[in-house]
C-alpha cells in the first residue's frame, strides 16, 4: 500500500495500525505470518480470515495478505504456509523492482522537467543578452552619427556621412538619402552602391 493508504489505514483502524507498528522489520524486505488472533481478525480483517501476511518491501510500502479456510475446511499445514512466505516474497520482489522502476521514471521525468526549465531560462538570459547588445549597438550607433554630424554646417554635407553611418550600422550594399526643399526648389540626394536616379 502506498503512504497515503496508510494514513488512511491508520485513522480507519488504530489497533491494526498499532499492530502494524510493532511488526516493523529491522531489515527490508521482509513478510511474516501474524499472530491467529481470532478477535484481532474479526475486527480488522473480512469474515472467516484464518491467515494473515504481514509484508514489507520498505519503510514507505508495507501491506497484508489475508486468506480464508480451505474449502475442504483442512487447517493449512506448516508446508503450506512456508510455500504462502515463498510466492508472498517473491511477489514484493518484483513489487520492489517495480516501485524501484517507477521512481526511476519519475525522477527522470523530474530531470527532464528541470533540464526543459533550464533550457528555457538560459534561453530567456540568451534573448535578454542579445535584447541588451542591440541596445548597446545602437546607442554606440547614435553617437558616432551625432559624432560625424556634428562639425557639419553645410546641408549638402550632412546627407553623405548621415548615409554612410546609416548603412555602416545596418550592413546594407545600398543606399540613398533624398532631401526635398520646395522653398528653394532645390533637391539634394546622396547613393552609395547604386546608379542616381535622375530626380
């Protein structure tokens, strides 16, 4: 039985729990044959019990066996209770391997559960450290244009560095400022890596 059934066995039948507690092994695993208390299997155990196996597999999984009389109503011979702790200890040996299975899935389960989450953090760090260098880049970028722009006075030599600097940040092959001033009916324009389009 598993832990939880045991604090509901504990608070369905103190006496059984008790008994139960007394009869813990020193070593694991481990099954016995109880006390015939006849009282004692009337209360705690189905009508007509006439044996009852107390095994243990560890300190977290114990459990019961209980068998009625035979039908021939012949009382069970030592031989045969001695085979009953045979099957019953080869039952909680492979109950063992298989709890012992099942905590290694689950604890796999947990290493992939971690390792999902921690792959998705350092992804997260990945993203947030990327986010930040682009930041950085374009700050970086922004002064070395005002850095460029500066000392320029003259409208006509604003467009060149400002296209250069434009271009040098993205990594583009190609690029063109155009600069429209209606007042003096003047257009002013500046390509790299392409022919001028008559304007």
């Amino acid at each position: 039985i598993s832990p939880d059934e045991v604090l509901i066995l504990k608070e369905f039948s103190p006496a059984l729990s008790s008994r139960f507690a007394r009869g813990r092994p020193s070593a694991y695993p481990s099954v016995r044959i109880m006390e015939a208390d006849p009282s004692f299997l009337k209360e705690h155990f189905p009508a007509r019990t006439k044996l009852v196996f107390q095994w243990a597999i560890s300190s977290e999984f114990n459990g019961f066996l209980g068998l009625g009389g035979r039908l021939t109503e012949d009382p069970h011979h030592k031989e045969d209770i001695d085979f009953l702790l045979n099957l019953v200890g080869n039952m909680i040996s492979f109950l063992g391997r298989t709890i012992s299975e099942e905590n290694i899935r689950f604890l796999n389960n947990e290493l992939l559960r971690k390792n999902e989450h921690l792959e998705q953090t350092l992804a997260e760090v990945q993203q947030t450290k990327e986010e930040l260098d682009r930041r950085v880049f374009h700050l970086n970028a922004l002064y070395e244009c005002n850095r460029e722009l500066l000392g320029l006075l003259d409208t006509r030599e604003l467009l060149k560095p400002f296209l250069l600097t434009v271009m040098g940040t993205f990594s583009v092959q190609q690029g063109q400022v155009i600069l429209l001033d209606r007042e003096a009916q003047v257009v002013l324009a500046s390509s790299r890596g392409i022919i001028p389009q008559p304007i």
